[in-house]
C-alpha cells in the first residue's frame, strides 16, 4: 500500500508539474465564465416575462393527454406521470418553478460535464501512451514495483484529475451564477415514497455532478484502455470523443432492436434520469450503472492484462 500512495503522489505531481494540465485547469474556468456570459446575454434577448401558470397548466394537460392515449411506456410514462402530479401540486399551491436563466436555475443544473469530460479524456490517453513515446517506459518499469500498482497509480490520478476539474467547474458556476445571475426565487420539486417533496438546490447541483461524472469515469477509462493497448494518444482520444459525440445517434438507429439495452452509448448520460428524455423506455437507472460497470470492469481488465503481460522490448 505504501509503494501505491507512493507511486500514486508521483504521478499526480507528474501530472500538475506539466504546464498543459495548469492550461487545462484555466480553460475550464474561462469556458465556463463564458458560457454564463453568453446565457445572461441570450437570456437578456428573450427577456419577455412569461405566465409559468399558464406554462404549466399547458404541460398538465400535454402529458394527461399522452398517458391517456398510451403512447408512454416505462421510464418515459413514470416521467410523465411524476410531471402530473408536480404539476397539480404547483398549481394548486401557487409553487413556482425555478427559471433556467436565474441564480437558482444555474446551481441546480451545473453544466461542468461536458468540459470535464473532454479535459480527462486528453489526460486519460496520454497518461501511459505518452510514456512509450517518449521513451520513458523503461525506466518506469525497472523500479521494483509490480506493473499492476503503477497502472493503478496512474488510473487513479486520472480519477482524482477527473474529480477536481468537476469540482473546480461546480465552484466556477456558482461563483458565475452569483455575478451574472440575479436571485429569481421559485422552487424546485420532485417525487419522493408517492409525495411531492421540495428539492434543494445544492444538493441537487450536487447530485447532477455526481451523475455527470460517472460519464466522465466511463469515456476516461475506455480512453485509458486505448492509449494503454495501442499506445497512442492520439487514437484514444479520437474513438473517446466519438464514442463521446455519436453514442445518442447509434442509439436512436438501433432503438428498434433488444441490444439497444446492452450497449454502452444507451447508459453513459445518467443525467438523462432527471429530464424528460430517455433513450430508451425499457431501462433504469439501477439497470444502466449495473451495465456501466461491466463495461468498466471490462475496459480495467484489458487495460491491466496487455500492460501487466506487455514486453518491454517491442
């Protein structure tokens, strides 16, 4: 254990003494100022205040509609039966929702996943890959340390990198949300044992953290995986960012067959659980992170079977 914490506090001052990863750090917050900046002037554009009675009466009556003709099934008809009984609740007790373009509207719903993601993916790749590269893999691998608690040391820094970023994103879009955004009220509601329940904002900007970086886990370590087997960064960011940007696409084309359940591109956005479009109607979320971590598990196991087996020499 003390050889890994060991090998683990090298890579992650490896990791942090390189100027790209302080870059990265700093893009992150500047992408992420910016983007408030841009949804405080495109809010100001449609700044037209709007009857959220009559918007949610509207919504009442939209999904009565589609549960009554029985076009919903599964997740998507518990969605649409949650959003009746919320939506009798506010109307009934005068709750309004929370306005997306407003403070409480910012913290609820951090959007930090996205950039996090890509920003690890990049690390990811070239954490070992850059090691055959550059020729430094040998040295690595003459210290008296088995190879499996190096490629965990350097797993492991990817995670703790993937965990900061996401928690360095969350602050900067409070820090956002309290300088562009004004404080809006309204209240957040959600279904808890039956019963409409009141949701804190924090603690569900927190959660949607969470679910956000289980996609940010999933695509690090398949990318961790690619530049680990095929030693190149280049690869594994590339087939990452597809995986990345096309998996919603090869869903919705496959939707029609029973694999659809079993492929990873359908399970990697857990957020998906808290809005009002599922991929398919058919899945959990119980379901989805036990089909995530058999892909995980699966990713692990090639990564430390070809590294741990590899010879040096070739």
């Amino acid at each position: 254990m003390a050889n890994l914490l060991k090998l683990l506090q090298n890579e992650w001052m490896k990791l942090w003494s390189k100027k790209g990863t302080w870059i990265m750090a700093g893009l992150m917050v500047v992408l992420i100022i910016a983007m408030a900046g841009i949804m405080k002037w495109s809010g100001s554009l449609m700044d037209v205040e709007s009857d959220w009675k009559l918007s949610t009466q509207s919504e009442l009556e939209n999904n009565k509609n589609s549960l009554e003709v029985g076009i919903l099934k599964g997740e998507s008809k518990r969605l649409a039966e949650e959003n009746v009984q919320i939506s009798e609740y506010r109307l009934a007790n005068d709750v309004a929702p929370l306005k997306d373009f407003s403070r409480e509207g910012m913290i609820y719903n951090p959007s930090v996943g996205s950039i996090a993601l890509l920003l690890t993916v990049i690390v990811a790749a070239g954490i070992v890959a850059s090691e055959f590269s550059q020729g430094t893999i040998k040295m690595l691998l003459t210290r008296p340390v088995k190879r499996w608690k190096i490629m965990t040391s350097k797993y492991l820094a990817i995670l703790l990198f993937g965990v900061l970023l996401m928690l360095i994103g969350f602050i900067t879009t409070i820090l956002s949300a309290f300088i562009f955004f004004p404080s809006e009220g309204g209240q957040a509601l959600s279904i808890s044992g039956g019963n409409v329940v009141e949701v804190s904002i924090w603690g569900h900007g927190l959660y949607m953290l969470l679910l956000s970086f289980v996609n940010v886990i999933i695509t690090a370590t398949f990318a961790f995986m690619i530049g680990s087997v095929f030693r190149s960064s280049g690869m594994a960011i590339g087939l990452s960012l597809f995986i990345y940007f096309t998996g919603s696409v090869i869903v919705g084309l496959l939707s029609r067959f029973e694999i659809v359940k079993y492929l990873i591109f359908t399970h990697m956005d857990l957020t998906m659980y808290e809005s009002n479009y599922i991929l398919n109607d058919e899945i959990t979320l119980s379901f989805s992170l036990v089909v995530l971590t058999v892909y995980l598990i699966a990713f692990l196991i090639v990564s430390y079977t070809v590294f741990t087996k590899r010879d040096i020499t070739a």
